[in-house]
C-alpha cells in the first residue's frame, strides 16, 4: 500500500495523520525463518517540507521466528515509535513506505530470540530438544581427539 502524498503536498508544514496496513502477504519474505504473523501497522502524523516527507510514526507487528537454540516458534509483537524523512518524487501522487518500515520492523528484532532464558537447545549429536528431555545422553560416536599430525601424514 502506498501513501496518498498530495494532501501532504498541498498543504506544506501542515501535520496531517498517516494511517497504513500492510498485509502480510505483500510485506516479502522476512529474513532468517521469520514471517509475520498478520499485517503491520503504521499510524502517526507527519508533514511535507521542500519535496521532503518528515513523519512521526507508531509501528505494531506480529512477528513468528524460531527460538535461536531450540528452534521453537516464537511470537513477538513489535511497538516501535520512530521518524522517518522520505523523499517526494517531483510530481508524485504517492510514496511506498514499505521499505522504510520493513526495515524498522527487522532492525526492531531480538538478533537472537530465545523461547526461555534457560533453553537448553538441541542435542548436538542426535538433534533431540533438550528442553523436553533433560536428563538425554546420546550415545554418540566414540572418536579419539585429532590432531593436525592426523591428517598430514596418512
């Protein structure tokens, strides 16, 4: 969905109210297994200056993404109040502020989401959670130590 700018236009300085969804499905993929949960919203108020949109905006989204550790579905919900400055095309009857906020969204997010503070991920031999089965001891392969003699003289 693109923003309707003439208003904004017509009326320089004039704070004027934004008010925008974006559904999920015309957001694009989110990086690193997540996806949004439903639409994003995007209100506020802002102006236009010398070809130049200056927005005050409130940002709500639903986002699923797996936990860093044990790969569990996580939702987090994103409240983010941020200002944007976008440039106005000469002539330009609207602007896409899906970028912009697409980018206030992603950065918003945990870089390392985790389900509990005390995950205890997957087994690394067998890939079994951890967190279901606590006392698992995965009889792994028996493998003496290598060292770097080991692969320089067979």
């Amino acid at each position: 969905m693109r923003l309707d700018v003439l208003p904004f236009v017509e009326s320089p300085g004039k704070r004027l109210p934004v008010d925008l969804e974006f559904e999920a499905d015309e957001t694009g993929p989110l990086p690193e297994g997540s996806h949004l949960c439903g639409a994003i919203r995007v209100r506020g108020k802002g102006f236009a200056q010398l070809g130049t949109l200056y927005a005050d905006l409130q940002v709500t989204a639903c986002v699923e993404r797996p936990c860093s550790r044990c790969l569990t579905p996580l939702k987090s919900t994103l409240d983010l109040r941020e200002s944007l400055e976008v440039e106005i095309p000469a002539r330009a009857t609207s602007v896409d502020l899906l970028p912009q906020v697409l980018a206030l969204v992603v950065a918003g997010l945990d870089p390392r989401p985790l389900c509990h503070p005390g995950c205890r991920g997957l087994c690394p031999v067998c890939g079994k959670d951890l967190n279901g089965d606590p006392t698992h001891a995965c009889g792994g392969p028996e493998e003496r130590p290598r060292r770097l003699g080991d692969f320089l003289y067979r």
